[in-house]
C-alpha cells in the first residue's frame, strides 16, 4: 500500500532516545493516571494494532515513559510518546493474553513524579487487518472532496480507494457513499457515485461494471448496501432523502427519507425485486444474516394525513415524531420469497428510534444504534451503541464503548470479536473512528481511537470519518481503473417479482 504520511526520520530519533533514556531512581508518586491524549489509558487491544501513539500533557519539564511487559522494558523521553514499529510488536508479542504496563514519570521543579501504572490489555483477538472508510470535509456543500480510503491497522498505511475528484470538480461534481463487501473481501464490492457520471460501482466475482439500479418500479437508485454472504444478492434501501438544518439544536442537521423502500439486486440476472414497500411505512438499512436467509432492516410508521400541507412539510415538521423499530423476514434461496414481518426491536414502546442492525458473525447478537428519534443517527448526541440477544431478546447499551455524543455507523470484525464505529465524542464537530472489543457475554472493553503516527492527527484533520468496514485483505483496483468505469455506461437493471 502507499504510504501518505512518513516520518521515517523522526521515528528513527525515537528510537535512539529510547536506548539512552532511564527511568527516574528517585520520584513522588502522584495518586492519579497522567493526562494523556488520545485517552488510551487501560483499554482493550487487539495483538496485531499499530503502535497506539499519544502525549503527555501534564505540565512538566521533562518527562520519560516506561513500557514493561515481565522483564522486558523500553523507555522513552519526552512529550510525545511514540515507539518504533520493532519495539512495539515486540512488545506485543510478548504482552498477548496479558498487558503491557505503562508507567509515566514527569520532571517539574521540585524533581521528578511517578503518576499512577496504566497498562494496554493485549487481546489474544487478532482484528482484521484492513478498515475502509469515508473521508469528508465539515462543510455540507463540500463533497467534491469526499475521498474513500482504506487503511492497514497493524500500522499507518493508507490508500485512496477512490476520489471524487477523479472526474469532475464543481460545476460538475460528484457524490461518493456507501462502500461495502462481501465477507470482508474486495472481489466483490460497491460503491455509489452521485450526480455526474452516476451509478453503482459494482464489482463482482472481481470483474467492474457501473448499474443503473433505478427503474420504473423503484423511487430511487439503491442506498445503504449489504451483501448476502451465501448468495448473488445485495439488499438496499431506496430512498427520496433531504436534510434540515438546525439553528438552536445541539443535533445541528436532520438528514430525513420522506419516502424509502428496501429492495434486492442479483449482479448476475440484472434484475431488481421489491422486499418491503409499504406507503405508510419508511424502511431502510437493510442487513443480512450470516447464513444469508433472514433480511433485517428498520421500519417507522407515518401518517401524514394533513390535505393542507405536503408529504415533506409533515414529515419534516413532525421529524422528533419519526422513530424506527428493527424487523426480519426469511428469505427462501429456492423459491426467491420473503416470508411475513417479524419484529425483532420495538424501539417505539420506549419512544425511542432504532437504526442500523448489524448481525454479528456468530449470528448472537443484533448490534444497532438507539436514539431519540429519526434515523441518521451520526449527527445525534443522543445515540448509544446497543446489543440485543437474538436468543432471548434481551438487550442492553454498550456501556464502555459509548459516550455522551454521537455514535454510529458500527461494523462487527470478521472474528466477530471487535466493532468498529464512528463517534464525535472529542469535541462534537467531527466523527473519529474507534474499536472496542466485545467479549464472549456480549459486554465490550473500553473503545479506543483508531492509533495514528502522530498524537496531533486529531487535533489538525479537517475530515469526519464515515462508514467503516473491516476488510481482510485491501482494495487492488486502482482509482484510475475505477474511474474508467465511471466514465462509462452503466448497465440498466430490470424489475422482478422474484428475488433468485
């Protein structure tokens, strides 16, 4: 993969410090963690993650970091805490199933402190080892420079998978979304592109082409794709969407569908079915089951029964009113048919709203977002990550992984051991991407901010990280090559009654 970022001479000035640096023989304890950031103190992670970077911001003179993991030590002065990628993954792989023990000792005036021992829990649970995700500018207006990248997490490689930029810039720009996988691999794969030049990237068996996924018995092209693990199918939502902007709400936007229905694709038959299309219902973000037979998507009911105002004005006006609920239906793979509405959350009796389910790969639990209302939840603050127990129904919030803010667009890892989600819990402006570690019982460890090469990444990145995915093995087409499908044709899409 590219590297976008080097620093091979820095990294190297660490390292030479680190040899020569001592701990501090004489020192006060200080009865508190040191500040550090990003707060990585006593989190879960993974045995195959890049080097978890950060800084030191007590105020202080001078400061030195110990590493300890049984009799093996490493050291490093000042600041900025940043090892090598060699003395990590040693200390990785001497930590796995334990810890390593981090201890941060600060010089002021009166000498050196000790703060108290924190340590990073190294997980036996390998996480996959490559995220993708979408890169986008603060400004709502901006999205010619939306950019998908992907990313090795074992270090700090990343590469663009494609730019919106590859074709046209304003007048004539584009909008890029909804990258996704089949079982975490890229041989089979899509993405949307909007406006000029517009269709579905669609790869398939590794071959490209772009599809018109729009005919005359649906409201709009596929949105917010999943691949059936087992079959030649993606499940969508259709959607006609628009968005609000508050003036005085903490929630800043209202990103609404005022009309949405969830459809299949077969990539091979070019054909496109129906699955639910209720006129009084919103249905949207559809998700498959690991043995591909069970379809869950969110469902909210409305009534929009005002002959003074239009379908939008009511729905907009009654958008704290709009809250969604989580069903199922079977799919038969030999006769093509989805059985009756199983509704698996009801989100409505707590006057909640319920939104993007995600089946973990074990097929136990039903991860989702729960908000307030409505169902874009990324800009809520309210929104929590929850889990239910599909063997009981049993549910209950993700206490260690969630904040105050805003949490979202949740992905489980293949092992089905780690999730991956946006959150804007730094400082509500921008979504940040973190992994928490969920263990066996369904509780998670505390979640921890994607590491990158630098403790100030977070503080200077003018970009909000969007639906991530974890991938087993990266993206190989190169961005010019997508492109030349975009420029080209795309393949229309037929309506059937049957989804085989």
């Amino acid at each position: 993969m590219r590297n976008i970022f080097r620093y091979i001479p820095l990294l190297s000035l660490l390292a030479v410090v680190a040899c020569s640096t001592q701990v501090p023989r004489e020192y006060e304890t200080v009865n508190a963690l040191p500040a550090v950031f990003p707060e990585y103190t006593n989190v879960t992670i993974p045995c195959n993650i890049a080097p978890l970077t950060f800084r030191i911001e007590n105020e202080a003179e001078d400061y030195v970091t110990s590493f300890k993991v049984g009799d093996k030590e490493t050291v490093v002065a000042g600041s900025e805490v940043a090892l090598s990628m060699d003395e990590w993954n040693g200390l990785l792989a001497e930590a796995k199933g334990d810890s390593i023990k981090i201890d941060v000792f600060a010089r002021v005036a009166g000498g050196w402190r000790k703060y108290n021992t924190f340590v990073f829990i190294v997980s036996e649970d390998e996480v996959d080892p490559y995220i993708s995700y979408r890169l986008i500018p603060p400004s709502y207006v901006a999205y010619e420079k939306l950019t998908i990248n992907q990313r090795a997490l074992s270090n700090y490689d990343e590469d663009v998978i494609f730019s919106n930029q590859m074709i046209n810039a304003e007048p004539n720009g584009q909008c890029i979304n909804c990258h996704a996988y089949k079982n975490y691999r890229t041989d089979n794969m899509q993405f949307h592109v909007r406006q000029t030049l517009g269709g579905t990237v669609f790869v398939h068996n590794g071959e490209m082409k772009k599809v018109n996924m729009k005919c005359d018995s649906t409201i709009s092209a596929g949105v917010y794709p999943s691949f059936n693990p087992k079959y030649d199918l993606v499940a969508y939502s259709v959607n006609t969407t628009g968005q609000v902007f508050h003036t005085r709400h903490a929630n800043k936007v209202e990103v609404q569908d005022t009309l949405s229905d969830i459809i299949v694709y077969n990539p091979v038959a070019e054909t496109v079915t129906k699955v639910a299309s209720d006129p009084n219902a919103l249905e949207v973000f559809p998700t498959w089951s690991p043995d591909g037979e069970t379809l869950y998507y969110c469902v909210a009911d409305v009534e929009c029964d005002d002959p003074s105002k239009t379908r939008v004005t009511q729905l907009v006006e009654g958008y704290k009113d709009i809250k969604y609920d989580i069903v199922r239906r079977s799919w038969n793979p030999v006769t093509g048919t989805f059985g009756n509405v199983d509704t698996v959350f009801l989100a409505t009796a707590l006057g909640k709203s319920a939104t993007f389910p995600r089946v973990s790969p074990c097929g136990k639990f039903l991860l989702f977002a729960l908000g307030e209302y409505g169902c874009f939840h990324i800009w809520h603050k309210d929104a929590d990550l929850y889990l239910l127990s599909l063997e009981d129904g049993t549910y209950w919030p993700l206490e260690k992984a969630n904040s105050p803010f805003a949490e979202s667009y949740h992905s489980w890892s293949s092992n089905g051991r780690w999730i991956l989600f946006a959150s804007r819990r730094k400082e509500n402006n921008y979504s940040r991407l973190y992994l928490a570690h969920v263990n066996a019982d369904g509780s998670s460890d505390k979640a921890f901010v994607l590491p990158q090469r630098t403790s100030g990444h977070y503080d200077f990145f003018d970009r909000s990280y969007n639906v991530p995915e974890f991938m087993i093995e990266p993206v190989s087409i190169t961005p010019q090559e997508f492109a030349e499908v975009v420029k080209g044709e795309p393949v229309s899409v037929k309506y059937s009654s049957n989804a085989k």
